[in-house]
C-alpha cells in the first residue's frame, strides 16, 4: 500500500496537513498545494524531495493545469488524487447570503475540484491507473441550517464523483469520501466551543491514510465514509 504518489490540495493546516504527515509517515510521496505562501515554505523546508509543494489557487484553472505540468514533467500521473481544499460560509440563512460570501465556497469547494480533475485525470487515463477522492462531508448527506452553501457543495461533489466514476475507463476509480467529524478551524466556526468534544487531525489521520491507501477500483462510484 506504501510508495505510492499521492496529490493532495488544501496542504496548508487541518486534514490537508495532516495527511501531508501521514501519507508520508507511511512511505509515500505526497506533492501538496495550498494558497499560503508561509505555510508552502514551511513544508517544503520540512520534507523536501521528493516531496514538493506548491502555491496554487485552485479556483484558478491556469495555475491548476501549470502546477499539474510541473508535476507530470518529474513523476509519472498520482496513484492517488485527494481533492480536499475547501470553504465553509459565515453562519447564516441563504437570504442573508452576500455574493462575496457565498461565491468563493461554490469556487473552491466544485470548481476547484474539477479544475485538479480537468489537470490530472487525463494522465492518470493514459497511465491506465489512479483513484480519485473528492472529499464530501456528512452534510453531503444531510442538511443544516446556517450552511446551505456548505451543504450545496458537498451535495453536488456527492453527485459529480459519482457521475465521473461511470465515465472513467477500466483501472481508474472516482470515489466521494466523508472524511467524518474533526475539530479543525472549519468545525470550530460552526460548532463553537463543542468542536473540541471532535478529535484533532492528528488523531484522524490514523484511520485516515489506511482508510485511503485502502482504496480499491471496485470502490469506484461508491460513497464512503471514514469513521473517526
């Protein structure tokens, strides 16, 4: 399960961060990115090769698609892509939604995803192999008041994988993963005070990276979860 290259976006802090340390705890080779310049330095200055890390909006499709040539021009297409950069709106009701509020969580959390999708399946078709992971959310599944921009998203990241998965050829697997319940920045602006009652991305990750390395091409269209 070991030695594989494995993408990941939104590298910067919470569960992005800590699969940056898990995967690579576990042997493989993780080429991340992340808006944060700070945070990119301060990777790269800790791993280094052959792990690399990269500024890259990934609303941005042109930077996308630059950061996936550069990748693809030293290592062969990732084995595994981990589309996990995403956006949770101010707690409000829908009306009371400002465009500036709600456009970046559409942006980031599906357009960014299909931007990484448009830039490195078609080598992961030519290679024959790889498994993709758009990371959903229990409220993928569900609803919540305060965060129906949030839960737009995810519903439609839910449909979309699934979507991809009947389109990908034999040996490539789409598969929408609710990464559960986890005290990060994100939960704390939803959750308040109670967020801390949720484990800590440290302690995710170690059901996490199995759970992902894990991943087979017959799971290819198949919702999951991982249980924290």
């Amino acid at each position: 399960m070991a030695q594989k290259l494995v993408v990941i976006t939104g590298v910067s802090r919470g569960l992005g961060r800590a699969m940056v340390d898990g995967f690579i705890e576990s042997g493989c080779t993780v080429l991340g990115c992340a808006r944060s310049e700070a945070a990119i330095a301060q990777l790269q200055q800790t791993y280094g090769n052959p792990h690399h890390f990269t500024v890259v909006d990934v609303t941005d499709a042109r930077s996308v698609q630059a950061w996936a040539d550069v990748v693809l021009s030293h290592a062969h297409a990732p084995d595994l892509v981990i589309n996990n950069a995403g956006l949770i709106n101010p707690a409000k009701r829908l009306w009371e939604m400002t465009e500036a509020e709600f456009s970046p969580v559409i942006d980031v959390n599906i357009k960014g995803v299909v931007n990484v999708i448009r830039a490195f399946v078609p080598p992961m078709i030519e290679r024959g192999k790889g498994i993709i992971v758009n990371f959903s959310s229990g409220w993928g599944r569900s609803t919540s008041p305060y965060v129906a921009p949030y839960c737009g998203t995810k519903w439609a990241i839910e449909g979309l994988t699934r979507a991809l998965a009947q389109e990908l050829p034999s040996g490539l697997a789409a598969i929408p993963v609710n990464p559960g319940i986890i005290h990060t920045d994100m939960l704390d602006s939803c959750f308040g005070s109670s967020a801390a009652s949720f484990p800590p991305p440290e302690q995710w990750k170690k059901k996490a990276i199995p759970f992902l390395l894990s991943l087979k091409v017959k799971d290819n269209g198949v919702s999951k979860t991982i249980d924290s």
